[in-house]
C-alpha cells in the first residue's frame, strides 16, 4: 500500500465499459513523511474519498482486484481513507 493525497476528480465523457460507474480522482502520491514523491496519477475510488483526504492506495495488478469487475484496466485503486499517520524518528 501507498499514500497519497486525493487533489481532484477526473470527468470523462467515455469510460472503458468495465470501469463504467467508477469515480476516478486525481491523487498525488506522498513519501512516509507526506511529501510529494511524484507527479499525480489518476485513481479508481471505492471508499468514496473527497479532496484533501490522505488515502492508501494500491497500484499495479492488484488496484483492478479492488474492483468489482476484476477485468479492468486500472493501475491505481483507493483502499482507505488514513485517519492519522504516526512515526517515530529515527
């Protein structure tokens, strides 16, 4: 699992059919210390996450898993909304 940080929604007037119903958002991914660690990506959202929520996410083969259609071409999927994030130093 990844972190990231939900900046926007994606608005498409065609969707592959397997992701029909699907939100997609906007998502910056962030370092263990909330940094951005690269440029955003789009993500498929199953836990109804909002703009400024901190989120894990998942890439890869097993972000189409999380969906109901496992047949989908999605490389990100939100899993969670973080409610804190808490490290030691050191």
């Amino acid at each position: 699992m990844k972190l990231g940080k939900v900046i926007g929604t994606v608005v498409c007037s065609r969707k592959e059919i397997s992701l029909e119903g699907v939100k997609l958002l906007l998502l910056q991914p962030l370092d263990e210390k909330l940094k951005n660690s690269s440029v955003p990506i789009t993500a498929c959202d199953t836990v109804q996450a909002g703009i400024g929520d901190i989120v894990m996410f998942e890439g890869g083969r097993e972000a189409a898993l999380a969906l109901d259609n496992w047949f989908n071409p999605s490389d990100a999927t939100i899993m969670g909304i973080v409610d804190r994030v808490e490290r030691e130093e050191g």
